[in-house]
C-alpha cells in the first residue's frame, strides 16, 4: 500500500498523513500487510465500543479505572489515536479501554462533553477523573494518563 492509497482508505489527504507521521503518530513506512503507527501497532483496528445504550453498564458500572475515547469516523486525529489506544490496552489488562462514536452516541458525548475530537475521559467508580483532548504519541499518552491509573 503506497501513502496515497493510505490517505484514501482513511479518508484524509496525503498532508495529513504526513503531518501525523511528523508528529510521531504514525509511521508511513511499510511494514508486512499495510502501515503500522510509530510504535509498531496497526494503523487500524478494534477496541471494544460502547453506546448511549450500554454506557451505563459498560462505563459507570465497571470495576477498575476505564478509559473512553470520545471519536467520529471522519476525524484522523482519532484514527491516529486508535492504534496506541489498542497496544495500551494490550499492554494493560487491568484498564478497561472503550471508544464511543460520537456522531452516533450524542446523549453520551452531551452528557460528558465529548465535543472536541478525540477526547479521552478517564472513569474511576462512575466518576471522571481526567480528561484529555487531541491525538498525542504513546509516551506522551502514557505520562498524561500515568496519574490518573497509577
């Protein structure tokens, strides 16, 4: 897969690519099937979703800290975000890592202010704890996220 036809499966320019490649966030250099971000993971993938319907059950009601990562389809911030998200939640089996769409989730994203994408809002017994906002490189996710999950 060349980097246009990268940008063409996300649905972004080749600038933005490239832009997001400058920021550490994804590496464009062919690796095995297709590109990979920075830190080796696949560029796309699947972490578990929630839902205006199931959020209570799946965020307020879970033991553990959980992480929320507030994204729409047409945002390539956050499918940027998506792959560090995935190897942090390989990483850490202690932390329940789900994304909601925003555009199809509007009770939830009004409910906690998931307006600016990608938004990460960190939960510890149904309550937020933390918030973050924009796409960031692993090692910066991490440090953001360090006091927050201990």
């Amino acid at each position: 897969m060349r980097i246009g036809e990268l940008a063409r499966e996300a649905g972004v320019t080749v600038k933005a690519v490239r832009y997001y490649e400058s920021l550490g966030l994804l590496d464009a250099a062919r690796l095995g099937n297709g590109y990979r971000c920075a830190d080796g993971g696949a560029v796309m993938g699947s972490l578990a979703s929630t839902t205006d319907a199931t959020y209570s059950r799946d965020v307020l009601a879970a033991s553990g800290p959980v992480i929320v990562d507030f994204w729409a389809d047409w945002c390539p911030p956050c499918r940027a975000l998506e792959p560090i998200l995935e190897q942090l939640a390989a990483e850490r089996p202690d932390i329940t890592i789900l994304k909601i769409d925003a555009d199809e989730n509007p009770d939830a994203v009004a409910a906690y202010g998931g307006m600016s994408l990608p938004t990460i809002k960190v939960f510890r017994d149904a309550a937020v704890v933390g918030t973050l906002i924009g796409a960031r490189p692993k090692p910066a996710l991490e440090a953001a996220l360090a006091s927050y999950l201990g």
